[in-house]
C-alpha cells in the first residue's frame, strides 16, 4: 500500500523533529555560541604570552560532531584564515585521545608523534573531511550558522591549542581548540576559555602537576616526560606554567 503524500511529509517532519532532539542531547552542556564567542573575546583581551592576536575557538561534542565555532575579532577576516579549520582539528584531536579517566591536550601529543615517539604517525590518522572544513558559504564562518556546526570534522593536530572538556560531574563531553597565535599562546588561551566556561573538571593527566598542562621539557632535541612541547617565549612558558595556580582546573564533588 502506497503512502499518501501527506502520510509521507509527516512521517519525514518526525524524523527530523527526532534527529534534532537527539543533537540538542548530544550537545547537552556545552556552550552556545553566544557563550563560545563572549569567553573568547574577554581572554583574548588579556595577557597571554604571544602576539596577541585574535583567535578561532571551535567546540566539538563527545561523538566529534562540530557545536560551536567563533572568533575573537569583528570579522572573520581579523583571524588567520588558516586558523578556523586548525581550531576544529584540535578540538576533535582533544576529544578524539581523551578518556573519561586521563585528559590528554594536543600540547602533549608533540613530542610522542616525532620521529622515533612512542605516537609516531599518529598525526597522518584520522583526516580532515575536507568537505565539512571548507563547504558552505564563507560569510558565515565562525556565526551561528557556519557550515561545519552539526558535522564532523575529523583531522589530528599535535601542537598547544585542543583541550577536552569534562562538565563538573567529571563527565567528559567533548573538547575545545583554539588557534590564531603561536602554539604556546593557543594553548594558554584554551585553557583559560575553558575555565570561564566551567568544564574544566578534568580526571587528570600526565603533565608534573597532573592535569593536561603543556609541558616544556623538551632540550636539544631530547624529551623527559615524553609529553613535552617546545617552547615559544620566556613569556608564554611563565604564564602557561602558572596555569594551575591561576585557573586551576575544577574539583569533582563526591
């Protein structure tokens, strides 16, 4: 028996009504993009050790569906263009290697995927689906509306930026990256974005303090801890070392 045409049209309008309810849960405590952009815009501000730039932050969900994607600047054109798809790629890379037991930041992912690294090659996995990252229109890059929100994006990026994003039961819902400045200054920026969104209720890590700090350990071509990055500024390694003391992640209550 065929379907009537208007048989057809709400059974198609019920499905769509399912997979956004079922998105919205997805996304359920993570920042609007309101919320993204206005916690981007107040760090950005501040001191962060590199060159002060503006900055793309994108927020993917635990299944690395894109949520959230904003800049700093007053148009997308005051951001490195390259930056928004490097934002994405660091996001779904934290959220990608992190587990509801140990939090792993891209910052601490260099020194493993180098030559010789107990990670080596992991940086050629996982592709960019190259479709989601540069599809849509360009004016709305970064809005409400851009064109990654909703998708995968995939990719692995393996320098200072991407952090996991753990909501205050310590549950892990998925992770942030952030990127327009040197890679140092990145991943001071995203840790201090995530603390003002309060998801930052992290198991633990494998940096000295035992969170996902960087970790800047790194001599004449040599890795103490296995986890370090490079240094980029005597000024940038002062803050970022700070970090725990000066936004310290949160405390799960049991």
């Amino acid at each position: 028996m065929r379907k009537s045409h208007g048989m057809m049209m709400g059974t198609a309008l019920a499905v769509s009504l399912m997979m956004a309810s079922a998105g919205a849960a997805v996304a359920e405590g993570l920042p609007t993009h309101e919320e993204l952009a206005a916690v981007l815009k107040a760090v950005v501000a501040g001191k962060n050790g590199g060159f002060g730039f503006n900055m793309w932050a994108t927020v993917v969900d635990r299944d690395g569906v894109v949520r959230a994607v904003a800049f700093s600047g007053n148009d997308r054109g005051d951001q490195w263009p390259g930056s928004r798809v490097i934002s994405a790629q660091k996001a779904n890379t934290a959220n990608a290697f992190s587990l509801p037991g140990l939090a792993l930041s891209t910052a601490q992912l260099f020194a493993a995927v180098q030559p010789g690294g107990s990670l080596f090659g992991l940086q050629h996995s996982n592709p960019v689906d190259t479709e989601v990252a540069y599809g849509g229109s360009a004016e709305r890059y970064g809005t409400l509306k851009d064109p990654m929100v909703g998708k995968k994006i995939g990719g692995v990026n393996v320098f200072g930026g991407g952090l996991p994003l753990y909501d205050a039961s310590g549950t892990l819902v998925g992770a942030i990256g952030v990127s327009g400045d040197s890679s140092c200054a990145d991943h001071v920026i995203a840790w201090k974005v995530r603390d003002g969104l309060n998801l930052d209720f992290i198991p633990g890590g494998v940096s000295p303090t035992k969170d996902d700090n960087i970790v800047f350990d790194m001599k004449h071509g040599g890795n103490e801890s296995g986890w370090g990055h490079p240094s980029c500024s005597d000024a940038v390694v002062e803050i970022a070392n700070e970090l725990p003391k000066s936004n310290p992640v949160g405390v799960v209550k049991k």
